[in-house]
C-alpha cells in the first residue's frame, strides 16, 4: 500500500533536537512575551530547551488580570452558575499542573489547576498529547481503508466510528444498504454502546474508591468482547462496519451467544445499582458535583448523556435517525440536575434501554446480503473470482486503486456513547477522501470543563471528569 | 447525489434585460426562509441524504459572517456542533471554513460555509456568540492556519507549542518514514 | 551466562538467580496507557486474563514506585518529552515493554505526529506487536521479560550485583 503524500513540495517540518535559534536580537524576556500573548512565536523560550519540554510554554496560566481567555475559562461567557469571588488574594492561589501521565485523567489530558486552599478558581485543559494526524492519514487512504483509520479514534466504541464514516462514504456514492446490513449495524453497534459503558462504570466507580467496580466492569464486557471477536475477528478496532454493508455475515449460533449477554449483564446491571445507587459514600461524592446547566451544554455543544442528564432531551437515534434504528423500540433517559449522579443515572439506564434495542434486533432479524450487490464499492465472494473473470478485475481494482467517490461534500452524525459523533467528509472525486474532518463529541466536553469544574473542590474534579467519559483519542485524533 | 439551487436563479434563465433584479428564490423551508430574507448575498443549498439530516448549507461572504450567525443564533440554533476547515488548493478562495450548527427545538442541522483566501487567510471569530467555537477555531489555526480574529486565546492546541506549519494543509507533506529493508542501500 | 562471566563464584551466581526471580515476581508496572492498548492492558489486569497472578496487579502511578514501564498505545510528538522524563524518574532497576504496533514502529500512522516507535526515546526490552494485542499476547510479552530477566540477559549497571 503505497503512501503518496498530497503534494510533495513541501516537507514535513517535524521539530528537532537542536534548541530553536531566539529572535533577532533575544532580549524578549519572559514578561515581555507573555504580554504580547498573540500567537506563539518559536524561539523565546529559555536556552535550557531539553529541562523545560515538559513545561507548559504557551499554555501557562497568566496572573489573572493579563489571562485574555479567563470569561471563558471562568465560564461567565455562557448563562452560569459561578459564583465570582470577591476577594482575590494572589498570594493565596497555587497552580497545580494535573497529568498528562495521571491514574484518573482518563488518557493524557493535562489539566492547570489554579486552587485556593481545595477548591478550584481556574482550570485550562491542554489537549494534543495523543494527537495522531488522523485527519491527514484518511487522505492518504481509499474508502474502504479508512474504516481502519477512524476506527481507532474513539477507541471504547470503535464499531461507531465506523459506522459514522460507512454512513458517509454511502451518502456519497448514493447506494442503498440492505436490511440486514442495517440491522447488524445497529446490533453491533448498540452492543458496543453496552460495553462503552460498562467500561465507563468501571472507570467510574474505581475514580470514586469503589475499586471493585473496575473489575464488575471489564469482566461483563468480556462477554461481549468475545461476541466481537468471534463476528468480526478482533476484540476492538474491529474495521467491520464498511461502505457498502458489514465485512462478513454473524456466524451460526449468535443468537445463543446473545442470549449469554443478555444473562450477564442484565444480572451485572442489577448487581451494580444495589452496589451504588443508595450506598451514602457514593450519593455524597455525586450529588451536585460538577453542574452542567442546558444552556452551557448547548453553547458548547456537548451532546449526548451528558447533556442529556442536564435535561436537554435531544438524541440522534430519535431525531435524525439513521441504518433503520426507527423500527426499535426505546426510550431515552433524562436526567435533571445536570450533576454527576445525574450522568450516571443516565449511563445505567442507557445500557438497558441498548439491551432493549439489541432483544428487538435479535427477534426480527431479516434474511438478506450483509451488504450491498454492487460490485463496485463491495468485493465479490472468494469462490466467485476462481469463476469469473469480471469478479477477479473488481476484486483487483477495489482492493488496489478502491472505489472512486463522486465529488461532493456530507456531513453525516451518529450518536456514539459520548455524544454527536460526526464526520464532514469532502470529496473530488478521487478514490481517496479530499478531506475528512472528524466532530468528536470528547472535544466539546473538554472544552466545557472549565464551566463543571469551577468552585469545585479537587477530588470533585476527578469524580466530575470520569462522570463526563472523555476519550482521548477522540479529542485529539 | 442530489443538489436543489434555492437560491439566487442563474442569469441566462431569466428573459428579463441584465439591469433589472433578479427575482430571489427563497429557500422553501419557513425557518430559512426568514433568516434568508435580510441576507441577499447568501447562498443557500440544500439536498436530502439518504440518512440523517437534510442538509441546508448556506454560503457567506467574510464580511457578513458575523452579522449572519448572529441572526442564525436568534432563529434558534442554539446548539454548536462544529467548526472546521477544507483546503481546496486550486481554488479561489482556497479555503472553506465550514461551521455546523444545529437547532433542537426545530431539529434542523445548519451549515455555514465561507471562503477564506489562501494570501490573506483570516476570518472572524464567532466564540463571542457560541462560547463552544474557542477550542475549535484554535485547532484550525493549529492545522491550517487560519487566523480568527476577535478570538481570545490563539494558540496551538494539538500540536506541540514549537511546531512550525500547519500540516492539514495540501501542500505539506504527510509526513512518512519511507520504509527501509534490512540490507537494502537504497530507501523506497 | 553474563552472570557467571562475572560472577564465577558458586555462591555469587545463585544469588544473582535469586535476585533476579524476586525482581521478576513483583514487578509492578507504571500506568503509562496512552490509546487503545491501555484499554487492552486495563483488560490484562482485570479478572479475566489475571495479571495479578504474575504479582502486577499493583499499577503505579508514581514512577518511582514502579519498575516497568508499559508504554501502551501510539506516542505522539507532544508526549514525547513527558515519556522520557516518567522513565528518567524511575528508579533502576526498569524495564521497558513497548505494546502495540503503534508504540513498536508507529503503526499504521506513518504520520508527521507520532514518534515510529518509542525506542526512538527509551530503550525497550520487548515489543508486543499487535493492533490492539491480546491480552495473551501481551502476558507472553511479559513472559518473556521474565524469560531474559532470569537469564541475565539484560543487566544494566546498578552499582550492587
């Protein structure tokens, strides 16, 4: 698989081990630069280059009055619940620097922390730490590569990725995808929603103490995990879900399999609410914790549970639904107060209301292609090239040059367990995409952060933090 | 892929002489309709995907940029998705700054796109109407190197501080490592 | 052996042996899960694939408390000072295991931002290839650290033995 970049002219300018030359004359000191808080200008940080890489260079937390970004830091930008101090003693604050190797940041998420005394006055996350260019890989990859690609984004909920894509590239081409392939999407898709989560109350209940959660948790997913693993082959980052359909059909003797599920981590569920839903340690460290009022979740744009558990009742399988979700039957949780009990009211009732989707699935299941007959965007059978000349020549072309894409532009979303998981995908025609662009919905969480986290004491964050299910790989790609 | 123009009808369709106006198309769904009507330079498309969301895109100019999504904020897109960014190359403008928007009361998805060109790429910011828009106009600078002015805090947000370039740009390179095969003298 | 190379007294190599099985049965590792694998390695330590019969369960987040470093998942360039400086604070002796494609050669991200492989920071002992690898495939990883551990295959100068 050859990678030939975009356009050769320019090299890739990846920074080197020499310490960056200063500026013309280097008499810019530390106070000076910080002034002009512009844009970051390379080469006026200190000589010492290798000591300080770790430091937070352009990301510092300025004193209070030069800080240009503290309205919305503060969260005062957006109707809030923040209670401005009156007194502001400098001397008092210290800024603590949380991650990006932490135990509870979920990934490498750096948080500053400016603390008075316990409690938090001002909070910058700095993002970028698993960054992977994944945007400019997925054009350098055809159609039916890139699932590959965006699958690693969010990786507790890979098959959604896919699907998010799939649904794109289809939206392009302009095929019709069969029934069955639509509901396998959603049977597989829905099962990974359940294990998203189950892997979020594992995170969840051992960042609040209750240790034995975390292996509650992974031990119910196995049972899906081995369900993945014996229908697409891997147990995460399955690259199942492509333009045209699914990879291969469900093997024989799946429905017992869910049948397993639905024992496991039905009496998993009911386990885990007697465990925490009145135990008095686990209501005091979530009740009120982390407020996200509606009108920050919307002008930030976070979507999903966690907006959802402040009241916003808005879920794209109901309102713009998609692969044949509207034949199921489902409700949606809400919750009220927007804290983080709230969230994880939400969370565990989603995952009965999946188990709902996927028993609907199971029962009508329709007979039919697991994807669609062009021969086109799908590869033929195996045996069928052996026999046919015309199936070996689309075989050939669809795995080395791959389908072209009529040119155009989509924007197509699908509701991942975090939220609006879209994908803007542009394309001229080529086999490869001209640019994709991934909306992640960890992204605008993060970015609200500050909004939950303000006025909160320090162990509040780390509760609050796993309560929202950040990933990532999904904020960075 | 079907694409329905409700905008501004192409000249040579009309018998009426080049001086006189055009008479505009609005677009046919009411909310639009009325957002349209103070806005006679905007574009408006719209197409039905096969699944999901219509999609009504509307094309801005820079200078209206602001103007515009503050009256498309008042007509009940509340909610902000997504700020993002195409570079087109060989096209005048070269790039496209693509906001989405959505409205839940509606349930209607908004697309506003402007072109921004490549020897004088900056546009304005729209964070002061959607707090949301901050990390996302950060991140284009960062991999495209669009400035957004009005923003509060633009700095490099996925790349390190010191990186020099905006790689999602078409003409910087991916980036490989060419593969080397033990023995071989010469790289592929 | 390089143990009996430098070592030739009976008594000095058994107790070279004996140090080096109470260093491989209580290695605790650093919690250094970046992507996708840390999800993997979550799943090694948990009960199914027990991790802790191997006496690992205990992941520390302090670097000085840990001897092995388990860098899981795709190492991008702004991370790439923060590895090398978990790993200059752990104490000797440490080892190494890098897990995954993308933390062994970079993976299928032969991009401008990841490090190809984090032997370009640290040294690495193992490389456990896969995309996520199992966790069998990562406890023979571990396994086999054990392996070369015990047969002195890996001796960095502590200053003691």
């Amino acid at each position: 698989m050859s990678d030939t970049p975009n356009n050769t002219e320019g090299d890739a300018q990846a920074p080197t081990l020499e310490p960056p030359t200063g500026s013309a004359d280097g008499s810019l000191d530390a106070a000076e630069r910080r002034r002009v808080h512009d844009i970051w200008v390379a080469g006026t940080e200190e000589p010492d280059w290798i000591a300080n890489a770790t430091d937070e260079g352009a990301q510092e937390l300025l004193p209070r009055d030069m800080d240009p970004a503290l309205q919305i830091q503060r969260g005062i930008a957006v109707d809030d619940d923040f209670v401005d101090e009156p007194i502001v003693v400098e001397d008092e604050r210290q800024i603590l620097n949380m991650g990006p190797q932490h135990p509870a940041t979920h990934g490498v998420l750096r948080l500053h922390l400016e603390l008075d005394g316990e409690t938090i006055r001002r909070v910058k996350p700095i993002i970028g730490y698993l960054h992977t260019g994944m945007e400019k890989t997925a054009e350098n990859l055809t159609y039916m590569q890139g699932g590959t690609n965006v699958t690693r984004m969010d990786y507790l909920s890979p098959l959604n990725n896919e699907l998010c894509y799939a649904l794109a590239v289809e939206q392009l081409l302009g095929v019709e995808i069969p029934p069955r392939a639509q509901a396998i999407r959603i049977l597989m898709t829905e099962l990974n929603r359940i294990a998203s989560h189950l892997i979020w109350v594992a995170t969840f209940g051992m960042d609040i103490g209750a240790l034995s959660m975390m292996i509650y948790g992974f031990r119910d997913r196995e049972a899906i995990l081995a369900f993945f693993e014996k229908v697409t082959g891997l147990r995460m980052n399955h690259n199942y879900i492509r333009p045209g359909g699914v990879a291969a059909d469900l093997p024989e003797g799946w429905e017992e399999d869910i049948d397993g599920i639905f024992d496991i981590v039905g009496s998993g569920l009911d386990d885990y609410v007697d465990l925490l839903n009145r135990n008095p340690i686990f209501l005091d460290r979530t009740r009120g914790v982390g407020v996200l009022t509606p009108e920050e979740a919307q002008a930030y744009g976070v979507t999903g549970p966690a907006a959802r558990a402040s009241g916003v009742n808005f879920d794209l399988r109901k309102a713009f639904p998609y692969s044949g979700i509207e034949q199921y039957e489902f409700d949606v949780p809400l919750g009220k107060h927007g804290d983080t009990l709230d969230r994880y009211l939400v969370r565990m009732e989603e995952m009965r209301q999946s188990l709902r989707i996927v028993q609907q699935v199971l029962e009508t299941m329709p007979p039919g292609d697991y994807r669609t007959d062009d021969r086109k965007v799908t590869p033929p059978p195996r045996k069928r090239i052996d026999e046919s000349m015309e199936a070996l020549i689309h075989h050939f072309k669809l795995f080395t040059e791959g389908f072209k894409a009529p040119a155009g532009e989509v924007y197509q979303a699908v509701e991942s367990p975090r939220g609006e998981l879209g994908m803007h995908l542009v394309s001229k025609g080529g086999s490869k995409p001209w640019r994709l662009h991934a909306r992640t919905p960890s992204f605008a969480i993060v970015q609200a952060l500050p909004v939950m986290l303000t006025d909160q004491i320090v162990p509040d964050v780390i509760a609050t933090l796993a309560s929202l299910d950040p990933v990532l790989g999904d904020v960075d790609r | 892929m079907t694409e329905e123009t409700t905008a501004q009808e192409e000249p040579q369709e009309t018998d009426e002489a080049a001086e006189e106006t055009i008479p505009r198309v609005l677009p046919d769904d009411p909310i639009l309709a009325r957002l349209a009507e103070p806005f006679p330079n905007v574009v408006f498309t719209s197409f039905e995907p096969l699944a999901g969301a219509r999609q009504d895109t509307a094309i801005v100019s820079r200078g209206e940029l602001i103007a515009f999504v503050e009256a498309v904020k008042d007509a009940g897109f509340e909610t902000f998705i997504d700020v993002c960014s195409v570079d087109h190359l060989n096209r005048k403008p070269r790039y496209d700054v693509v906001i989405n928007l959505l409205s839940m009361q509606h349930t209607k998805r908004l697309i506003v796109k402007v072109g921004v060109p490549g020897d004088d790429p900056t546009v304005q910011s729209i964070s002061p109407i959607y707090a949301g828009a901050n990390f996302y106009e950060r991140e284009v600078w960062d991999l495209m190197g669009i400035v957004f002015e009005g923003h509060p805090d633009l700095t490099r947000i996925v790349l390190p501080d010191e990186w020099e370039g905006h790689p999602l740009r078409k003409d910087y390179s991916v980036g490989s490592v060419p593969v080397q095969f033990k023995g071989s003298h010469k790289s592929s | 052996m390089a143990g009996e190379v430098h070592n030739p007294n009976f008594l000095l190599t058994t107790l070279d042996k004996g140090v080096s099985w109470t260093r491989t049965r209580s290695m605790w590792p650093a919690t250094f899960g970046l992507a996708c694998c840390a999800i993997e390695m979550m799943a090694t330590g948990a009960a199914h694939h027990d991790l802790a019969r191997f006496g690992m369960e205990v992941f520390r987040a302090s670097p000085r408390q840990a001897d092995l470093m388990v860098v899981a998942g795709r190492l991008s360039q702004k991370m790439a000072p923060v590895l090398r400086q978990v790993y200059d604070q752990m104490a000797e002796p440490k080892w190494v295991i890098s897990m995954g494609a993308c933390a062994s050669t970079g993976g299928m991200f032969n991009n401008y931002a990841l490090v190809q492989g984090v032997d370009e920071i640290v040294p690495v002992d193992v490389y456990v290839p896969g995309c996520p690898p199992g966790p069998q495939s990562l406890m023979h990883g571990i396994l086999t650290l054990q392996d070369k551990i015990m047969a002195g295959e890996i001796r960095r100068s502590t200053g003691l033995l």
